[in-house]
C-alpha cells in the first residue's frame, strides 16, 4: 500500500493556501515595481497568486505609470 502524506498546503489542509485576492495582487505587483518583496511574501504569493492576475495587474499598473508621468510632463512644460 502506498503512503499518501499531504503537504500543509494540499487542498483541504486546515491551513491551505486559497486564492489571493485582487488587493494582494496589487499589493505584490506594486512592490514588485519598486523593487521592495521579502522572500516570504514573494514564496507565498507565489503558491496564490495566478499568472494571469499578474498580468492584469502588471498592465494596469504601467498604464498608471505611464499616466502619471505624461501628466507630470505636461505641467512641467506648460507652466508659464
């Protein structure tokens, strides 16, 4: 007979890791930009996050960016 163990994060553990949410993805996504993640946040958001979370919210954050900065340069240049 084989022996089954079950890891602490197999579905149905008491402490399974679920899906993160849409502000934690903004969260790891933010902190991702700038750079600033702990290896414990970046191995547990790496089990909950999904890819494509991801890369929504990597878009929409560069778009931010994007955003941000066009409007920055726009007051800088047409400010008399």
């Amino acid at each position: 007979m084989l022996n089954h163990k079950r890891s602490p994060t197999s579905a149905g553990a008491p402490g399974a890791a679920r899906s993160a949410g849409f502000l934690r993805v903004l969260g790891a996504v933010f902190a991702a930009f700038l750079g600033i993640r702990k290896r414990a946040s970046g191995e547990r958001d790496a089990v909950t996050i999904k890819l494509v979370h991801v890369v929504i919210a990597g878009v929409l954050g560069a778009a931010m960016l994007v955003a941000v900065l066009l409007t920055l340069v726009w007051f800088v240049t047409h400010t008399h």
